[in-house]
C-alpha cells in the first residue's frame, strides 16, 4: 500500500473512530462522497478496545498469584517510586502526559509525568484535568437510576414513552445503561457524514470542532444501521447514553450541565469537575494529541474537538481525585441508595470476549487482591486521551488514571502501538493490595 493510499484509509479510519471507549466501527475501504460509510458488526472486525486492555492487565495482576502470597504475607504492594517509574517509562514510550492516582484504606498515591500540551514545557501534575470520555456514562446512569428511585420511570419504561419516534418501539431505558438495546454508536456516523474528501487526514481532524446538535444525533441514530434487535445481546453505543440524556432532560426540565452539577459532582465532591458543551480548554488541563502514525500525517491537537460530538455518552472533564470520589461515592450509597447501587453493579451481560462484564453503565474486572472478587468502574477513549477508574465494592481501594496522546491509527496502519499501558495498570492493580 503506498502512502497516498495509506492516508486515504487512515482518513477514513479516522472518521470512523469510535470512542468511549475507542473501537474500529469497520474496516477502512474507500468510499465515494455519496455514500455513507455503514459501521461493520462483525466480531472480526472489532480490534482491542481500551476495556480488553484493563480487563487483561486486571487478569495478569490476579494470576501473579507469588506476589499475591508475598503480599498476603505482609511485604509491600509497589513502591511510590516503582510507580513513578512506570509513568517516566509511559511517556519515554510515547504518551504525551499521564496522571494517576492509587487509594487504599491506608495510604493514597499520585503522581505525574509528560507535559501539559505537547509542544509545551509545563510538566503534568497529578490534579491537573483531562476529558475522561466514557467514564461520563457512570455519571449519566447515577442521573437516570436516581430517577428510577424517585418513581419517575422504572427500568422498563420504554424509551417511547418519553421521546416518541426517536428510538424503536420496545427500546427500555435498561436496554440503554446496559448496552443491549441494538443502537449503533452513531458517533463514527457522524463524523462520517460531514466529511467529503475521505483522503484528507486534515479534513478529518476539522469536522471533530463542528457543533452537533440533538437533531443531529437523533439523525445519525435512526439512518445508521442497527446492530441488532433490542435486547438481543451486547452492542457498545453512544448514541444510547445521548438518548438517556435528552429523557434525562426532558422529564427534569434542567440541562444534563446542571443535573451533573447538583446530583452528581456537588455530592461526590467532585471540585474539579465539569461537563463542558463548547470546545477549548482552560487552566492546568492535559491537552488532547493524536498520532496518526508514521505513515499518517503525523500529530493532531485537539483543543478545536466540540465535547457535543460526545454529549451525554462522553462530555466531562474531570481528575483522577474527582474520578475516584466518583466512583467511591457510588459504591458506598453516597449518590443513590444501596439497591439501586446494587442494580447499577450487577452485570447483564457477562462472559463477553471483546469487552468485560457490564451491568448498568459500569463493568467489572477481577480484583487481583481479593480471590473471586471485582472491582469496578469504566474507561474512556477519547481521540486524544485515554481514561481508567476502578474501585473495590467497598470504596476502600481505587485507581484512576488519565493519559493523553494517543494513536488512533492503530491497529489498523501501524505495526505497533505508540505505547502500552499494560504495565502502568498491572502496578497500580497490585498496589491497591
């Protein structure tokens, strides 16, 4: 394949993107500007999604089972300085900045390395804040289950009880949070419909700073291709989490800004948090850069990317601080009350292959600490940062981490990932022992 050719398939590539987390919707093949692009369904075609990647590192944390027994023993979890290291080696891989962050009952880690911007100087901080993308859908289903609580809606209310025509008939707002109502992402559709010269990586990059509408997204959600019938199995969509936004919406009256601020962030104590809808960044924020691979166009930044693209699948900005209050105020009944926390973790669809347990707007990895147990939390994948925020059940052992720059054109036109997190995550695991 000789390069123009190559840059012809990464551009659409690109604009087939999904994120949240960051998944191939199709093999790049080239089309006319008359067509749409129809996202492939087909197992094959979906590569390692930033999900795989925490499950497998939460697995090789659990089978290590010697350092599971010199733990139990009493020796140490690593060290502050092993995990420090393990950020230096991140960035000297590729990473453009990481900030982490380790909690347990007895001692609380954090740290950074990489710079803020990536043609910059300013070093990352370990508070500095980052666009956690899919981490945002935890949020969304605390809104919607402290509506279910309030006797606003049940689980099975049908989504055309509160948006007639949007979705099919039959569409449950469970089928929504657990990712089993058959929507296509939409988002790739999106991006894919705005762009009308699929060879240029530029162009590619310049629809992501174009608002997106409702009208929009509800367009894109009924012209692309459904993947399957409603309840008829696991199928990752934004779109589903933007739709529970506008029912959210719609019965409060309030914008999803607002309900995030007073139900979400002010009880969880989440500071630092925001659920932006206009483009650009501000103060100490970890900006976004993609890599389009050596044989692509080189590096993008993102501060021009429109968080309405995302809307209520993947739109906050937050910290690793803020991002473990999150979830430790979830799992101890802070945000909604212990059934429904329960019902929040309890997994609808389980043994997948490509993606770990998910209940409702959260999954479930195996706690490498804890024989037969599991943390939980959920990732994002931005196209320009990745995130990861896990917790026991018992909100005593946490670790979030937030990494910026990132190669979206792999695995499709590279033969090896700009990084790998893998080792970062395997001793932050093992350190919350």
């Amino acid at each position: 394949m000789d390069r123009s050719t190559r840059r012809a398939a990464l551009a659409l590539s690109a604009t087939l993107a999904l994120a949240a987390p960051l998944v191939a919707a199709g093999s790049a093949h080239a089309v006319s500007t008359a067509d749409r692009p129809t996202p492939s369904t087909t197992a094959a075609d979906v590569p390692p999604t930033v999900s795989e990647a925490v499950a497998d590192a939460a697995r090789e944390a659990r089978r290590d089972v010697a350092r599971s027994r010199a733990l139990a023993q009493g020796q140490q979890a690593p060290a502050d300085a092993e995990l420090d290291a393990a950020l230096d080696a991140l960035v000297a891989d590729g990473a453009v900045a990481v900030t982490a962050r380790v909690e347990t009952a007895s001692d609380t880690w954090s740290g950074a390395a990489g710079t803020r911007e990536r043609t910059g100087d300013a070093p990352a901080r370990p508070r500095d804040r980052f666009r956690v993308a899919s981490n945002t859908k935890p949020m969304i289903a605390t809104l919607v289950m402290q509506e279910v609580e309030k006797g606003t809606w049940t689980l099975d209310t049908p989504v055309e009880d509160v948006l007639p025509g949007v979705m099919p008939a039959g569409v449950t707002i469970e089928q929504l949070l657990s990712h089993r109502s058959g929507a296509p992402t939409a988002t790739d559709w999106i991006l894919a419909s705005r762009v009308t010269d699929p060879t240029s990586v530029d162009e590619v990059f310049a629809v992501m700073g174009q608002e997106v509408t409702a009208a929009d997204h509800i367009e894109a959600l009924q012209a692309a291709p459904w993947v399957n019938e409603p309840g008829a199995g696991f199928s990752y969509s934004n779109a589903g989490y933007v739709v529970l936004g506008m029912m959210l919406e719609e019965v409060t009256g309030r914008s999803v800004e607002a309900l995030m601020q007073s139900r979400v962030f002010a009880p969880a104590g989440m500071w630092q948090s925001a659920y932006p809808d206009d483009p650009g960044v501000y103060g100490p924020f970890l900006h976004e850069s993609a890599y389009t691979g050596p044989e692509g166009a080189g590096w993008y930044d993102l501060d021009h990317w429109d968080p309405s693209l995302f809307d209520a699948a993947g739109a906050v900005t937050s910290t690793t601080e803020d991002l473990a209050d999150f979830t430790e105020a979830l799992v101890t009944n802070r945000l909604v009350g212990p059934a429904t926390t329960a019902d929040i973790l309890e997994p609808r669809t389980v043994g997948q292959e490509a993606f770990p347990d998910y209940g409702l707007g959260v999954y479930r990895v195996p706690d490498p600490c804890v024989p037969g147990g599991w943390l939980y939390g959920h990732d994002g994948g931005s196209y320009g940062t990745i995130s990861i925020n896990l917790a026991s059940p018992d909100g005593e052992r946490q670790l979030s981490i937030g990494i910026t720059g990132r190669d979206i054109a792999y695995p499709w036109y590279t033969d090896e990932p700009l990084y790998d997190p893998s080792a970062v995550l395997v001793a932050m695991l093992q350190a919350t022992c």
